[in-house]
C-alpha cells in the first residue's frame, strides 16, 4: 500500500522525485507533526510523563527526562520549521511575481520588491496609501490604477525617489 502512495504521490507531485532526502524528511515531518494524531501523540507522552512522577518520587532524574526530550525535539523542529517555511515563502514570491509581471497594469518594479531595504519599502508604502486616496476620490471605483499613470501623481513620485536617494546616500 505505502509503495503504491508514494507511487501516486510521484504523479501528481513531479518535483517530488528531484527533491534531496532532507527535503523529503523535512516535508515529511512537518507535514506529520502538523496532524491531529501527533498532537494527541505528544500529549499522552506529557500525560504518561506526569503519570510517572510518583513511580519516580517526583526525582530530578524524572524531571531531567522530560526536560532533555522537549528540549531537544524543540530544537530540531525549530530549524525543520523554519526551512518549510523559507520555501512556503519563496514559492508564494515567485508567484507573485508572476502575477505583477503578468498584470498590464502593474509596476514590473515590485516583481524583486522582496530584497528592498525596510526604508525603501516603507517609501513604497506611502505612495501606494497616497495611490489608494486618490482611487477612493474617483467616480469609477473600477478604474485600474499604477504608479506610473496619472500625472499629478508624478510629482509625489519624484518626492517619493528623492526620499528613497536620500536614505542610500546614509
């Protein structure tokens, strides 16, 4: 049966064949530890832990086992965690990035807004609020908007880029 899953999996998944072994294992994991039976796992070896205590006298060699095996696991899953989501996170940028690239209406300089500096998109922010106050003063609600289009806009744009020069110069 599991040879016939990870079979089926290969079909609908095709870059699960070129992924390495710690990529697997990483998913796999996550994956698992994100389930309802392993939270009901964890909590019965909690419950079984604190069940224990009296066959122990409550004893730091008790208390210690507790301590090293969460300590641990913790550890492991924070690193096992972190690098799901680094390519959770890649994989949502890169299809927004697509999305931008595709729009004609949107600016093709957000497509690598992601390696901008906190200032610089903070800069960005401000134009896209002074953007959204502009659409909300028109009649027509539906009427796409974009950072190069409108010409009274373009003045707040050369502020907005003398702003950003600014904070590279420093």
């Amino acid at each position: 049966m599991k040879k016939k899953e990870k079979e089926k999996d290969k079909e609908t998944d095709p870059s699960a064949s070129r992924q390495s072994l710690v990529e697997r294992f990483a998913a796999l994991v996550t994956k698992a530890t994100g389930t309802n039976a392993a939270f009901v796992i964890a909590l019965s070896a909690v419950l079984l832990w604190l069940v224990s205590g009296p066959l122990f006298h409550f004893s730091e060699k008790w208390q210690l086992i507790i301590n090293t095996v969460t300590t641990v696991i913790t550890f492991l899953m924070v690193f096992l965690i972190q690098k799901s989501q680094n390519k959770d996170s890649l994989a949502i940028q890169l299809k927004l990035n697509e999305l931008v690239a595709a729009h004609e209406y949107a600016s093709n300089r957000l497509v690598s807004v992601e390696n901008m500096t906190e200032d610089e998109l903070k800069i960005i922010q401000k134009y896209y609020h002074k953007l959204g106050e502009f659409a909300k003063k028109e009649d027509n609600l539906q009427r796409p908007h974009s950072i190069d289009e409108s010409h009274h806009l373009h003045q707040f744009k050369e502020e907005m880029e003398l702003e950003l020069e600014e904070k590279q110069k420093k």
